[in-house]
C-alpha cells in the first residue's frame, strides 16, 4: 500500500469510528407524559436496515422561526393570572429555555379572538386618517407585546387586519355574514359522529341584516375598490407602522387580509386576488416600501393557486411581495406555489384552532400540519391562540384550543399538549437552520434540521399504538431509539 492509500484508509477509518462513538439527546411526548427527558442514544456500528436516512449535505429551506399569534383574549386570560404565573408563562414562550418563539402574527384591529368589536378609525369619511388611534391596543396587544419582548428583544412581528374600517366596506359592517342565516345553516348541515359542533356553540347576533346587498361573498370585492378609498387604506396601515412603533414595536410585515375569501360571522372582508392586487401594487406596496416594511400575499385559506399567481404575475404587484401566507385549506396550494416559486418565502400563518378540548388528539394532528408545510417549502411556522380561558370561546361563540389554558375560578393554569408538539422543534430549531432533506421508508413521521452550529435535529413521530424501533442514519451515524407507542419525540446530534 503506497503512502496516499494510507492515508486515505486511516482518514476513513477515523471518520466511521468518529460516526460510531456520538451520542444523541432525547426528548420524549406522549398522552399525559410530557417532557420526558430520556437517557441519550449511543451510536451503533451497523444495522441490517436503515428506516431513516439524513444527509446534512442535503439542504432545504432556511427556518425563520416559530411562533404564535397576539390576541386580546389571549391578553384577558394571561391577566387572571398571578403576576409571576404570567411571567413564567412568557418566559417559557419567549426564552431559549422553553419554547423559545422568535416571530409572531398580531391583528390590526379586532380578530375573531378580541374583546368586541374596534378598528383604529371609524370615522366614516376620514380619508386622511386624522382620527387614526391605537388607544384601544394601548389597554391590551401593546403590554402584552412588550412584556413578551422583556424576555425576547428581538422578537419578529407581522401582522395583518380582519376587516378594515366598516365604512369602507359596502355593507358598512365589521362582518361579512349574518349570525342568524349561518345559524340556520349550521343546523341543517348533518350532524357529526360526536354530536357536536365547534363553531358557534352559542349564537351571538352581530346585527348584521341578512338582506343580499349586506353580505360577502367570496370571489367578490366587499371593501369600496375606488381610489380615494384604496389610498386612505393604505394610510391607515402607514399610520399603525407608525403609532406602533413609538411603542417601541417594530412591524416587520404585513398582510393586507386575514382570509380573504371567507364570508364570515367576525370581522372579515372578502376581496378578490385581482382586487388585492390592485391594493398592493398601486396603494400598500409603495406606502410599506417607504418604511422598509415587507408585504405578504395572503393569508391564503383555499388551495387555489391562481389566487397566488394572480399576485406574483402581476407586473406591480410583485415589486413588493417578499412572502406568501397560507393557512387552513391553503395548505393545498402550497406544493404548486412552492414548485413553481421555489425562491418565494412561504409562511404557515395560522395553524388550525382545534374544537377548544386540548387533547391528545388534537395534538397529533398538530403534528401533522406541522409536517406538511415545513416539508412544503415554509420558514414559519405560527400556532394561533396564545392562551385562553375554559373551553376557549370567542367573542363570536367559536371554541378553540390555546397553547395554554386559564382556570377563570381558581385562577390557576396548564400547557396543553399542543404547547408541547410547537416546542418539540421550536427549542430546537433555532432561526437560520436549514431544513434537512429525510428519504427512507419512515419519512413520512420525520422532520429533520441543521443549524447554524451544525447541531442536528430531528424530530420523529410514532402514531401507532405499539413501540417501535426506529433506524437513523445521520452521516453514517446509526442510532436505534424505542418509540414508545402514540409519541413526538426530538433528538439532537451535536
């Protein structure tokens, strides 16, 4: 054997002893069992099979982050709280030590989860915004933003409206539906196996008449697509850049419509893509670009991908959009966008709310959509309610899940297990890594991560009700973990 083949035979031989004498940390997830810190997997010399293949070589996407969404009654929940119960709650959001959630989604004005009703300007009329308030936010978001802050300065938020001033709408109302005609709707769909329906599980009339002139419908323009209107509303979103930031909140993007094709019962606005479009690159793109703030196309709550490429073919248009948002099912169109955009940034807005039970059940499908979009193409990944009272009604009778539950009579809380599904990659996935590309035949169960201090992350899931064994390839690292039966467990590789 000459020097060079020498050379090359030893460098392999310390490079599989090198694979062969790692460890992994281990984190395990199950039923009533979180958190389970587990003794690390030592490194094997061989295995008859390989379930899992992980390439570090193999990059995807950079990762953003992870995070969730601002509400005013994630707000009036947190509040019934002792000050130090709520401190330890944003603490365990906010800071590497927990969840560690780096961007999170607010409204501008009331969301489905406010209090009432409210925009910034309701003054019908007011084009040049002179009566433009954030009053209302100053009471609610506001502090709880900046007490989130306290434990991560540099916390990334975007943001987008619900409705926009009821006077520019055609119906003149915060609503795009009446309560009473999706009552009856409601009531004559066929019942579900469980007896149950989650949304309105109580009907609280929004006064919105059910005449045909006072309700939305999707594929429709409900807000007044007149110029004069178009450039106020583009002010009234420079003027919340602009009051936000003397409270020393930074907006770093925005949306121009929560949902834009859905009619509904909370404050909503149906728009077209070409009317969206038309806002964008005549009116809200310009305005932003003035204060560097980015524009996302969305948020995309139907899997038709011609409502993106509407946007993104559109000469002016596209000058300005750095992000497309999907949510619910946007989750379709996701694929396509991603294949034929592929340097577009695409964002998981907000993720499904769940019946406002917060079980296991739930949480698994978390995990599910949390799948789908990191491996179609997304680099964030929002959950939607901070936290919420018992059994997690909205204003407007919808009940939904939180990351967090408040007991209102006994003043006292729990993080539900979907706290536990966001923090099993948020902990870990630091922003800046890059998504890993995972072939084998449990794919399927599998994300996987690099970040920026070559640390490896992957998170893998057993949804069976039996323990399996799990055979892991990183770089010609082979582990073996148990999979305890219906279990998220996360395993990182320094």
């Amino acid at each position: 054997m000459n020097v060079k083949s020498l050379t090359l035979g030893i460098s392999a031989l310390c490079c599989f002893s090198c694979a062969n004498n790692q460890k992994m940390e281990w984190v395990s997830t199950m039923d009533n069992s979180f958190w389970n810190i587990c003794q690390p997997i030592e490194s094997a010399q061989t295995t008859e099979q390989i379930d899992i293949l992980v390439d570090t070589k193999k990059a995807q996407q950079t990762i953003d982050g992870f995070g969730l969404c601002f509400s005013e009654l994630g707000w009036e929940a947190l509040n019934l709280l002792d000050s130090k119960d709520k401190e330890s709650i944003l603490q365990n959001f906010f800071t590497s030590s927990g969840a560690n959630f780096t961007i999170c989604r607010m409204p501008i004005g009331a969301s489905d989860f406010a209090l009432d009703w409210y925009s910034f300007n309701e003054n019908e009329g007011d084009f040049e915004m002179e009566n433009f308030t954030i009053d209302n936010d100053r009471k609610t978001l506001i502090p709880l933003i900046n007490d989130a802050k306290k434990h991560y300065p540099d916390l990334k938020i975007w943001a987008s409206p619900w409705s926009p001033p009821s006077w520019m709408k055609y119906n003149k109302h915060y609503a795009s539906r009446s309560t009473a005609a999706m009552a009856r709707r409601i009531a004559n769909l066929p019942k579900r196996t469980d007896g149950e329906s989650t949304y309105m599980q109580i009907i609280i009339d929004n006064g919105l008449p059910e005449e045909k002139n006072h309700l939305g419908r999707e594929g429709t323009d409900m807000f007044i697509m007149e110029d004069n209107y178009l450039e106020a509303y583009a002010r009234y979103f420079s003027k919340f850049i602009d009051a936000y930031k003397q409270e020393g909140i930074d907006i770093f993007m925005v949306a121009p419509q929560n949902e834009f094709n859905s009619a509904q019962i909370f404050p909503s606005c149906c728009w077209t893509a070409a009317g969206l479009t038309r806002f964008i690159g005549n009116h809200l793109g310009p305005a932003m670009k003035e204060r560097g703030v980015d524009i996302m196309f969305g948020t995309m709550e139907r899997g038709n991908e011609a409502l993106v490429d509407t946007a993104l073919t559109d000469t002016e248009a596209k000058k300005y959009i750095t992000t497309v948002g999907f949510q619910w099912a946007g989750k379709d169109a996701i694929p396509g966008i991603h294949a034929r955009y592929p340097d577009m940034k695409l964002y998981q807005t907000e993720q499904e709310c769940g019946n406002g039970k917060n079980d296991w059940e739930g949480a698994i499908y978390s995990w599910e959509l949390m799948k789908h979009y990191l491996n179609n193409g997304v680099s964030c990944y929002n959950y939607w309610n901070i936290a919420l009272k018992q059994g997690g009604l909205s204003r407007w009778g919808w009940a939904q899940n939180s990351l967090v539950v408040v007991d209102e009579e006994d003043r006292t809380y729990q993080y539900t297990p979907e706290y536990y599904i966001m923090k099993h990659v948020s902990h870990y996935v630091l922003p800046g890594a890059k998504k890993l590309e995972v072939s084998g035949p449990s794919k399927e169960d599998v994300l996987a991560f690099i970040n920026q201090d070559h640390s490896v992350v992957l998170i893998a899931g057993n949804e069976s009700e039996a323990a399996k064994t799990l055979h892991i390839n990183i770089d010609g690292a082979i582990f073996s973990p148990e999979l305890k039966a219906s279990s998220i467990n996360t395993f990182v590789l320094k």
